[in-house]
C-alpha cells in the first residue's frame, strides 16, 4: 500500500464538493461569475473596463473640443495680446503737421523814417530809420558783411540790430536756380551769417513765412528764431526777383536785447522798393 493510498485524495470528488456548496449556502447557489442561465451569460470584466475607457476618451474629447478645439470660444488673453500693442515694439512717433504763418505785426513803436537808403546793384531801396539807427558808411561794409549797405542800432556794448542789403552773394549764387524757388537762396543765405555773424553751435527755428509783391516782381521772406551759447535774436531775410541775374537780398537781425526795434522789420518789409538798375 502506497502513502497516498493510506492518506487518500486531500481533493473530494466533485458530487462531494456540490453536495458540500449546498450544505454551506444552500441549494441554489452558483459560484462567482458563472452565468446565471444558458439564455444570459455573464459578462466578462474586460467589457466594463473597455466601456469605461470609452467613457474616459468622450469625456476627454469634449473638453478638448470646448477648451482647445473648434467649439472653444476666443481665448481672452490672446484677444487682449492682440488689441494690445506689444510693449516690447517701440511707439511710432505720430507726426504733425505746424503751419508756419506770415511775418507777424510786431507790437511797440517803430522807429520813424528819416529817407531811403538806395541800392542800385541791387536794384531795390529800403527806408532809412531813425532814431537809434545809424548808416554805416564805412568802405570796408562790403568786405565785412558781404552786403552793400548797411543800417545798424546799438542794443549792448557789443549787440547790434541790423539791416543788410546787396545782391545775392557770389558765393552763394548756385543757390539760385528758379525766380519760383527762393527758399534755397534764403536758407542759404542765413546759413551764411549764422557762421559768420553769430557764435558756433547756434541753432535756428523757422517762425514765419511768406510770398512778397514788390512792384512787379515776385520774392518770399522767411523769419527765424536764432538761439546760440552767447545770445539770442530774430532773423529775417527776403529775396527778390529783379530781373539780374541773381535776386536782390534782404538780411535783418534784432537781438533778444533790442526787442522794442522789431516793429522796424515791419516798417522795412511794407516800404521795400523797386529802384530802376542803370
């Protein structure tokens, strides 16, 4: 007789093993996870977790659809990133536009008129002013200035006010192009005295302008406001068209000091003349 026959099966047959079910929970027990009948069978744990994933995915879907996908409304922040102009692009400066008027009607006492002072080369004549003005009848004017005549009043120990008349410098006669287009010859003009006459490192802003009538001729004038390290002063100069070859000039200055003689700008503008050239 072998151990296992004196031991037997540790194992009870299976009508044994029902028969111990029923005892233990009754008759109609049926063991976890059978089906209940051959018409219904059980359903394997593989199809819950199958639809749970395919739950998980639709709910994953949708929300990607309301949050990043077509049915997602405008993101708030990328709609304000893009009214906003970034700040790190620099503002484009806006431009304006200044209207620069005519020379304007200086407020004071001009100065009386005591005659005219004639400038045949350059065929025109200004008025001669009194007062504190003076005519400088030096012979070295023209080496000086540049100019045929010259008019000046004292403003300080070394400050004069000034009028200046010639034909357009020869230096500067390429300037001169068209009796339509002075502007050149009058920026170039005050370029020239703004090195000659005044400190360096003198800036200057243009403050008015205009066409002139002068008889039958044509010219335009244009004022500055002149500032160097040493003073500062009102500029203006005009050109004339008289028919030579290059326009007749006009060049005043007032220094800041002297601003009661700038109502005799206006006094040499209304009486500037045409003289005949012979």
């Amino acid at each position: 007789m072998t151990a296992g026959q004196i031991s037997g099966s540790r194992t009870p047959p299976p009508e044994r093993q029902q028969e111990l079910w029923n005892t233990v929970f009754g008759d109609n027990y049926q063991a976890m996870g059978e089906p209940e009948s051959l018409d219904e069978p059980g359903k394997p744990l593989w199809i819950y977790a199958l639809a749970s994933s395919a739950a998980v995915a639709l709910v994953i879907a949708l929300l990607w659809a309301f949050i990043a996908g077509p049915l997602a409304s405008e993101d708030p922040g990328k709609s304000a990133a893009q009214a906003t102009p970034s700040q790190s692009a620099p503002a484009t400066p806006r431009k304006t536009s200044v209207t620069i008027g005519r020379l304007p009607a200086y407020k004071g006492q001009a100065s009386p008129v005591t005659g005219t002072v004639q400038d045949p080369q350059a065929g025109i004549q200004v008025p001669r002013l009194g007062g504190t003005w003076r005519l400088d009848e030096r012979p070295t004017v023209k080496g000086t200035y540049g100019y045929d005549t010259r008019q000046y009043a004292m403003v300080g120990d070394d400050l004069a006010a000034q009028v200046l008349t010639g034909p357009l410098p020869a230096k500067l006669a390429g300037r001169y192009t068209s009796p339509d287009d002075l502007e050149p010859v009058i920026k170039a003009v005050v370029v020239d005295a703004r090195k000659r006459l005044y400190a360096d490192g003198n800036k200057v802003r243009k403050i008015a302008q205009q066409s002139l009538k002068v008889g039958d001729s044509t010219g335009r004038l244009i004022a500055y406001s002149l500032t160097s390290p040493t003073e500062k002063a009102t500029v203006v100069a005009a050109a004339i068209n008289t028919g030579g070859d290059v326009p007749a000039i006009v060049f005043m200055s007032v220094p800041a000091e002297g601003k009661a003689l700038l109502p005799d700008v206006n006094t040499v503008v209304k009486r500037l003349r045409l003289i005949s050239q012979g």
